[in-house]
C-alpha cells in the first residue's frame, strides 16, 4: 500500500507514528537509512485455520510517501528471500 505524505512530516516522524501503530507482538526489528528513504521491517508469528506462518512486514520511507508491503511464508527459511525482495525496493 503506498500512502502519500499530505501532512508534511518528516520521515522520523512518520516512522515513530508507524512503529506506535505496529503488533506489540513484533520482533526482529530493523531499520536503515539510505538514498534519502528509511526502511523498517519486523517479523511477525501468527496462525490460521491452515496453521502457523511467519511475516515480514516493512515500510519504504520517502519524503513525499512511503509504502507499506508484507511477505507471508509457512517456511521460516523463506525469511531470506522476503528480506531480499524487500531490500531491492526503492
């Protein structure tokens, strides 16, 4: 979901509003800072009527928006290829 900035924030400020609003329930937080856009990612653990499976969600950013994207996968070894697909975003 990509969502504009139409309140002119900075995007500290937006990351502390989107982490105030993230799971009590995340863990593996990272966060980074390059090209003039932050990322902040963090796994989840949940179940459904199929069973358990592990997420990795994350926000891109920018100063004029940011997106917002979410990887599930049943495997925890497809950790790897969700944080590859999110690093490459820009």
């Amino acid at each position: 979901m990509a969502l504009d900035n139409l309140n002119g924030e900075s995007q500290v400020d937006r990351l502390a509003r989107l982490k105030s609003v993230a799971s009590s329930a995340r863990f593996a937080e990272e966060e980074t800072r390059a090209m003039n856009m932050t990322k902040y990612s963090y796994r989840l653990r949940d179940s459904n009527e199929n069973g358990p499976f592990d997420s990795l969600h994350g926000c891109v950013i920018g100063d004029f928006g940011h997106l917002q994207i979410a990887f599930s996968f049943e495997d925890r070894r497809e950790e790897n290829e969700a944080r590859r697909i999110f690093a490459s975003v820009t």
